[in-house]
C-alpha cells in the first residue's frame, strides 16, 4: 500500500491537520467541561476554521460545474505556500468544492453529483463486462451496479450509508484518479467533445494527475481528492473524520482521525508493532492525550469494505513541522479554554 509519505508530504495536508488540531482542542473543551462531543453521525465536530466542512479536489479533472459553466478562478502570479496555506483557509468557509490549480484556486463550486456518479457507475459495470470470462451473456452481466456500492468500499467500516452529498461526489469524482483513461474518454462521449476540447481537456486532465510541485521543491498539494467531513462518524474520533481518495486501485482510500490513547487504541497498535513517544501527542489536555492517526485502506471490490488497513502515526511537529504549541495559544483564546 502506499506510503506515508507520499500522502501527508504536502501543504495541503500539512494545513488540514493544522487545523483539525485547532478543532481538537475545542472538542476537548467541550468533552473534559460536561457539554459531551457530538455524537458519532451528528454535524458540528468542527472548529473555527473548517465549520463548512470541504472537498478539495485536483481542479484538471473537472470540466465543469452543475449549471454547464466552465470553472472560472482568480490566477496567482506567485503561489507561495504561506499563500496557498490561506488560501485553503478561505476555502474552508464555503461549501461544495474547491478545486486545486498550480497557479490558483477555485472556491464553492457546485457539482453534478449526478454526472460524477453516472460516470463511477459506467466505469466499474464496463470493466465487470469486460473482464468477464465467459461469452454467454446471462443476467448476471446487465446487473446494475448501484453508487451506493462504490461509495461504500470508500469509507471505513463504521461509516454506514445513507451517504450526503459531499461523501458521494468525493468518491465518485476519485475515479478520474483511480481509472483516468476510462474516466477521460466518459467525459468525452457524454459530453460530446470536439477535436479541440479532447485535446485541451486533456492537456489539463494530464496535469491533475501529477502532483503540484514548486520550483524549490515543495509540493502544494497531491494528486488525490481529500474531504474534510464535518462529522465524527466514530466514538473514539475527537473530530471531523478526514478522508483521501484516489490512492491507487478501486478501494485503496485513507482516513486520518484524532484518538484518544486507551486500551484499544494501545492494543491496535500493539498488534500493529507501532510504537509512540511523547512527541507524537498532538494534545494532552486533562488525561486525554491524542494522537493523529492516518489508516491505509486496501484495495477491495464494490460493495465491499476492506478490514486490512495500514496504520501510522503523524507526528504533526517531526513529520510536518507544525507548530503544536502555537495552535494550542490561539485555541486556548479562541475557546476559552482554562
């Protein structure tokens, strides 16, 4: 499975867990001063900065918004990552999607979710024909195949359906990530390209696959579709559960998640051999100390959700330089926090 990493080792991550550790210490104000977190499928997990909730998504795979509008955005001469960093913040205070450019970003767009899920649909029964064996054609071949499905094997067992609108779109847009090629040429024919929009689009499309990488080295953002939910999904997350698509294979997702340390919690990674140090608490806050969790989700088939995950432990200050201590001085003003 993919490696660490090669999923965090970039701005736009490095930013999101910046600010989920901003949501955390409100969450543990919440739940050490008798007001209780909210429950494990309510919304309002969330913070100053990502109340909205977010999709951020690789702006070369979206021809489009739900009105037929081509997407329109303000370029930047210079994306620095101190720039890019705020304007990720910004981002977080509208909904729908906000899609990634090398050279600037695109706020609140709204999608077609039906597009996106025609298209993840039309894929996986294509490729479940083609790779089927027998010539004889039986019922078994013309059965629909629901999104429903692919959606599930994209969330982690506790995440239970029925899905909104921001977990359906995630998923289904990730498959320009998981199968491009199939994904290019559904765009293509259901939109009628001409000769000259097949080649800019896919010019673009090219680029959406690569990550975004600045002169001196630093990468901006990855090629995946990342989604900063708004709700718990688990008892043991603190906050809004975080998912990254687009891995690799069908199935192969990410999660990343705030815990508590506890008895399950120390078992798994006992289990795993994964050890942790005092640097890897990313706040410890009247006998809750708490870790940030990334889980490596397996390849696995539709309608079907892998157990076999690979789990790690972020260390915001070592793997990310973020500075903990500082996030905890603004949140303790910001929450009231005594």
């Amino acid at each position: 499975m993919i490696k660490k990493k090669d999923i965090i080792d970039n701005q736009l991550l490095k930013e999101i867990i910046a600010i989920r550790i901003n949501t955390l210490w409100r969450m543990l104000a919440l739940k050490c001063h008798g007001e209780g977190l909210p429950l494990p499928n309510d919304e309002g997990a969330t913070g100053k900065f990502d109340n909205k909730g977010a999709i951020f998504i690789p702006g070369g795979l979206i021809y489009q918004d739900v009105d037929e509008k081509t997407i329109q955005y303000h370029k930047q001469s210079e994306f620095t990552p101190a720039l890019f960093g705020k304007q990720i913040r910004s981002a977080l205070q509208y909904d729908n999607a906000t899609l990634l450019f090398k050279d600037g970003i695109a706020k609140g767009i709204n999608l077609d979710s039906g597009f996106f899920s025609k298209a993840a649909r039309t894929i996986n029964i294509y490729k479940k024909a083609a790779f089927r064996r027998k010539k004889k054609i039986s019922s078994k071949i013309l059965m629909q195949l629901d999104s429903e499905d692919i959606i599930k094997s994209h969330c982690p067992t506790y995440f239970s359906s029925p899905y909104g609108a921001r977990t359906r779109i995630s998923t289904c847009v990730s498959f320009g990530l998981i199968d491009p090629s199939m994904f290019f040429v559904f765009y293509k024919t259901e939109l009628k390209f001409s000769q000259t929009t097949t080649q800019r689009f896919s010019e673009q499309f090219d680029r959406a696959l690569q990550p975004c990488v600045l002169a001196d080295g630093t990468t901006l953002f990855p090629p995946y579709v990342v989604v900063c939910h708004d709700t718990r999904y688990n008892e043991y997350n603190y906050t809004g559960l975080t998912r990254i698509l687009g891995l690799g294979k069908f199935g192969e997702f990410a999660t990343l998640s705030f815990e508590r340390i506890d008895n399950r919690l120390v078992n798994e990674l006992r289990r795993k051999k994964i050890e942790y140090s005092d640097e890897d608490i990313v706040a410890d806050y009247e006998d809750h100390q708490i870790l940030c969790l990334l889980r490596v989700y397996a390849p696995t088939n539709p309608g079907r959700r892998s157990s076999k995950h690979d789990t790690h432990i972020i260390s915001a200050e070592t793997d990310l330089r973020i500075d903990t201590n500082q996030i905890y001085r603004e949140a303790k003003e910001q929450y009231n926090i005594g």
